[in-house]
C-alpha cells in the first residue's frame, strides 16, 4: 500500500511554516485521538499516520530531504528513521514524542492520563581534595537506594482500569460537566502491586546497597552538583528510576589556601637560607616543583608561580600559585653562633634596614654555617 503524501496528510502546503506544521498536526490528533475514538481502528491508523507525517515535517533536515526525495529521502516505508510508526513505535512511544502537542487536553500520553512515574532523587556528599578537583578523578561510592525487590509483580488497578485518571459526572444547572482527577488507588500510575516479595514495602520496593562508580571532571568546584541519572531510586511497577545528585565538598588542604582561582602557601625557611639564597621543593596540584630563593630574601615576600593555580571556569587559563616567605628565627644558637651574632651587633654591620654592609655580612654568614 503506498504512503500518503505527508502535507496531504495534514492538510498543509509545502510553504507551511513551523508554527503551522505543528497547529495542522494538532488538528489532526486531536481528531483522531484514542481517547476520542475508542476501538476505532481507522481513527488508530490515521493517528499514527498523523504523527508519522509530523515526525518527519518538524525536523528541518527530515523536511529538505522528503521535499528532494519524497518517502525514499526518509526511510523508504518506515519514517522515523525506517522503523516507522507502524512497523516498529507502539501508541506509548507516538505519545512519548509529542505528548506536548496536546497540552492538557487528553492527558498527552494514549493512557488517558496514566503518568509516567519517577523514583524519588537521592543527594549524597563527596570530598575531594585540589588535585582531585583540579585534574578530575573517578570515585566509587556506597549508596543505598530503593529498588524494585526480586519476584514483585504488578496488576491493572481496577478503580481506573489502568488509565491512571477517574471520571466524574456532575449535574449541574447547566446540565452534566465531566471531570477528570487523578486515580486515588494507584496515584495516577495505572498498576496496583500484586505480589510483595518479604522485606519489600507497599510498592514492591525494597532498600539495597549498590557501589556506583562516579566520574568527576576536571576543574570541579566546591558545591557544584553532578546528576548521575537513574541512580535514585526506583520507581513502582516499571516507571523511571530517579537521580542520584552528588554534591562535591573541597577538603581542607593543610599546606595549600585556596583564593579563587589562586592559591597561596606558607614557606619557612632559615634565616641561613634567607641570607644566602637557596632552592626548596614545594607542592603544587600538578605536582612538586622546585623554586630558587634569592639570597637575602627578606620574611614576608610573596613568590608568583604564573599557572600553578586552579583552571578558571569562566574563561580560558589557570590562576596562579603566591608562595609566603617566612623567615624562621633561631630561637637557641651554640656558643660559636652566639658569639657570632654578638660581633655583628656590636660592629653594627646587622641592622634592620639595608645599608651598604649587606655583602660583607653575608660573606661572614657564609664563612660561618659552612
């Protein structure tokens, strides 16, 4: 049997805009909605071939090669990518695609307003420390999520006969009003629970603890949210498991501060090796790296190591890593280090602002410690 021509379908011309593509098939659904047309097999058929037809038209790239091609352009007999409506997509998947069209007219989903449950989200903590959140890291975590128990069954609720809505009629001065509420016995769902395995609750559920294993990206922050979806829990009778939401807490680094982007540390060093310079190893969240001290160097000067910090997120380039000085004092001297030190005040080479006595006191600091 050979197929329609899709405009002829929904009564449109090829110069139909999106808009009127969309208005044109809710037309038509709407006309041959199941709801509307029960055991209507003609009415079924023109639905699918409705929805088919609107499938391909709203999809641009679908649409230019079915003006250039025809049916061939788009799957030959099947639309939808050769499957078709009628080969392969039930009325479940039509309503799955374009239950928006509808609006609130019929419920938009074939069951006559039987929703698609979804298991309830759950939220777990993660620490991580820098490199972790600097360099990305997968993690394993323990969570224990409600699950549907082995052996459950479900049955159609006989209050709705699995619709999922009930009907009321009400006598009015106006004459009879319907009204559609959602099924008071299964919630909207369509399904009852049948069997109850032991250990399992009123919905056929039952708690469990599963490892999942998480992938954390690179350049993760302190109170962002990763969404592993379908990891909460279940949903009763064969709807949509949940999420599971996973909040990133930084761990407090001992060493390194974090500022932003930037980071900051302390470094002690001897008053020896701020007198003659010196080099030191330090940690950064790339790794350790070697930082040369210049002789002199007085307490309290800040060393920059440009891109040693964190990756920025709102631009392109990594923030910078402040390194601290602080100059230790000896707090006990041997007698030969005692004396030293008495000499220097005593001549006045050692004074607290610079004078031009710096490089020979230096050269009696290092005759001294070597």
């Amino acid at each position: 049997m050979s197929k329609r021509d899709y405009y002829e379908v929904l009564e449109i011309s090829k110069s139909a805009s999106a808009d009127e593509i969309k208005k044109a098939y809710r037309k038509m659904a709407i006309k041959y909605h199941p709801d509307k047309n029960p055991g209507d097999k003609q009415a079924e058929e023109n639905f699918k071939e409705a929805a088919e037809a609107y499938e391909v038209l709203s999809d641009d790239n679908k649409k230019a090669r079915y003006d250039q091609y025809g049916h061939a352009g788009v799957g030959g007999q099947g639309g939808f990518g050769g499957g078709g409506f009628g080969g392969g997509m039930n009325m479940e998947d039509i309503f799955s695609q374009f239950g928006d069209i509808f609006g609130g007219g019929f419920g938009g989903n074939g069951g006559g307003g039987r929703q698609q449950v979804k298991g309830s989200n759950l939220r777990v903590r993660i620490k991580l420390n820098l490199e972790e959140m600097v360099n990305g890291t997968q993690k394993t975590l323990k969570v224990k999520r409600m699950k549907m128990a082995p052996g459950a069954t479900s049955k159609t609720c006989t209050t709705c006969n699995g619709m999922g809505v009930q009907m009321k009629v009400m006598n009015t001065m106006f004459g009879q009003m319907q009204t559609q509420t959602t099924c008071s016995t299964c919630q909207g769902i369509g399904k009852v629970a049948d069997k109850i395995p032991a250990g399992a609750n009123a919905q056929g559920l039952i708690k469990e603890e599963e490892e999942i294993s998480i992938n954390i990206p690179a350049g993760a922050r302190d109170g962002i949210q990763l969404n592993v979806r379908g990891k909460g829990n279940d949903a009763p009778f064969g709807g949509i498991a949940g999420d599971l939401l996973v909040i990133v807490e930084e761990e407090v680094d001992q060493t390194i501060k974090r500022e932003g982007d930037n980071l900051h540390q302390e470094l002690y060093i001897s008053f020896a090796e701020a007198s003659l310079g010196t080099k030191k190893e330090i940690p950064t969240v790339g790794g350790k790296v070697k930082i040369t001290i210049d002789a002199g160097t007085q307490s309290g000067k800040i060393l920059r190591l440009a891109g040693k910090g964190l990756p920025s997120i709102d631009s392109y380039g990594k923030g910078d890593m402040f390194v601290h000085i602080n100059v230790w004092t000896p707090q006990k001297l041997n007698k030969e280090q005692k004396d030293f030190f008495e000499k220097q005040l005593a001549s006045g080479d050692m004074v607290a602002e610079p004078s031009g006595k710096e490089k020979t006191f230096f050269d009696k600091v290092k005759d001294l410690f070597n």
